[in-house]
C-alpha cells in the first residue's frame, strides 16, 4: 500500500460499533459522533432485545445484525461491509469519546500505523478487578509478543482497512481485541495514544473472571503462533535447567560418596531433559530465522505495493 493520503478526514473513517442491548447511550454516542463530523456510523448488533436498533436508526445510523453471537464475530461481520480507508471500532457504552478519534486519525497517518490503540487516561472509570485483569493481560501480551502495549484490551481502536480485512479472527468474544493486537503486531507497526475513557452508560454485560481467563487462554495462544521463539525458548530453559540442575545433583552424589549413592535412572533422565531442552532451542533458533525472513517479505511487498 502507498503512503496515506495526508488530506485524510472523517469521510476516510467507518465507525464500528458491535452493540447488544445498548439502549440507553447509543443514541448519545450517534449525535456525539456525528457532531464530530463521523457519519459513516455502522451498527452491528448482536440481536439485542430491548430499543438499540430503533433507536440507531432512528439517529441515521447503518444498522446490520451479525452473524453468530459474541463481540468477536459482530467486529468481523462488520469489517465485511467497510469501505473506507480506516475503521475505528469502539464501544456503545458511552465510555470513549469522539474528540479523540482525531488524534488516533492523525497519528497513523503521519507515522504509517496499521493500528492504533486508544490507551484509557481515566483508570479510575474502570472497575478495580479489570484494571488489574488489563495490567497482568498486557505484561504477559507483551511479554509473549516481544513489545510493550499498555492496554491491549481497549475498546477503541483504529486498523487500516485492507489489513483488518485479512485478519484471522479465531476469538468468539471480549478478546478479540487481543487476538487483532497481536497479529497486528506481527504484520505491522502498533502505536498507542492517551484517551479519556468516561463512566459507563447502562449495566456492563462482561464477566470480568470469564473474560480475563479466555483473553488470558488468547494471549498463551498467539504467543505460540505468532512469537514461536519466545515458547519454544522458554521450554528448552525451562527442560535444560533442570536436566543440567539433575546431572549436577547425581554427578556431585557419586563424586561424594561414592557409586552406590548415585542413580543411573535420574542421570538419564536428566540428559533425556537437557537433550530435549537443546532441541527445542535448536527449534527457536529456526523460527526466529524463519520469523525475521516473513517479516522482511512482508516489508518488501507493502513497499512494492
């Protein structure tokens, strides 16, 4: 893809919003948005039973119902019927705010981002159990990935179009903010920008245990697909040390006491473990080769293209 066009405005811009039962701050969310000059609004709900899509489209709002249930396959559903440049998909609770959808606009432009994160300013609007569900969510994400996010779970963010179109979304629900950050960090360039982040309008629906524990279960797994080197790394440390830990232990027994005290069974067993521990830093080895060899093709066909 060429550069982005500098003179890129709200027109550029399809706000997707994934609602279920949103009632009482969709229709606030429409005309804040549209006082901001957004009017590609794209409602994707998910069967909601109470007045959200009459009320969304009462405020001139596109409304389409997604296929399946979950957060995740209302986002993909969505992202089906987008043409504009940009997507920006945020929340229908009234928690984000319009204003500053302008500076996430800005800064993928200027500096080429496939995705931009709005990093939630205001922590105390959210709920003590998920900011320390998002804390330990972002070091082990960041840790896995191999660059520092601040909040992966955010519920606004910008992705370039023809790249959030080919995602493979495997998520079902409130991790498919993970699963998009993470494969977004492996195909492109990510950047963060502070938003406020306002108290929410209406009952939350997310089961912060359940939740936590699927998007915890997501961050495990796209380590292990898109950062093979740091698991199968830290499975050859983890075997390795401890074969060498068992050798050591066996080796200084007979060298101490004797023949009798060793045991033929543990020193083989701790040489099976530091073999296997070799091979599989052998195998992080080859992926990091094969990792920086993808990333170099990817390079070089967004520069062809």
């Amino acid at each position: 893809m060429s550069s982005p066009n500098k003179d890129i405005g709200p027109e550029d811009v399809t706000i997707l919003i994934p609602t279920l039962n949103e009632e009482e701050a969709i229709g606030s969310v429409i005309q804040e948005l549209k006082r901001y000059g957004y009017r590609n609004i794209l409602i994707v709900d998910g069967y909601s039973n109470d007045r959200t899509v009459e009320i969304a489209r009462a405020n001139g709002a596109e409304v389409i119902y997604q296929v399946g249930h979950g957060k995740a396959l209302a986002v993909k559903t969505g992202l089906d019927h987008v043409k504009t440049p940009y997507v920006l998909i945020m929340d229908g609770d009234g928690t984000y705010d319009p204003k500053d959808i302008e500076k996430m606009l800005k800064a993928a432009v200027e500096h080429q981002l496939d995705e931009v994160i709005g990093y939630r300013m205001n922590r105390e609007n959210i709920p003590v159990t998920n900011r320390i569900g998002n804390r330990l969510i972002s070091s082990l994400l960041s840790l896995l990935i191999g660059q520092r996010i601040k909040d992966p779970c955010s519920g606004m963010y910008l992705l370039r179009t023809d790249l959030a179109k080919n995602l493979e979304i495997t998520a079902t629900g409130f991790d498919i903010e993970v699963e998009i950050v993470a494969q977004m960090l492996s195909l492109g360039n990510v950047a963060e920008v502070p938003i406020s982040y306002r108290e929410r309008i209406g009952r939350s629906k997310l089961s912060w245990f359940r939740a936590g524990c699927r998007i915890i279960w997501t961050a495990f797994k796209l380590g292990w697909l898109y950062n093979p080197v740091f698991m199968f790394t830290a499975i050859s440390s983890i075997l390795g040390v401890a074969g060498f830990i068992i050798m050591i232990w066996q080796l200084t027994l007979r060298y101490l006491y004797g023949e009798a005290m060793w045991s033929p069974g543990w020193i083989f067993f701790g040489l099976t473990l530091l073999i296997l521990g070799l091979q599989a830093l052998t195998v992080a080895v080859i992926s990091l080769l094969l990792k920086r060899m993808e990333r170099r093709i990817i390079r070089l066909y967004r520069k062809g293209s």
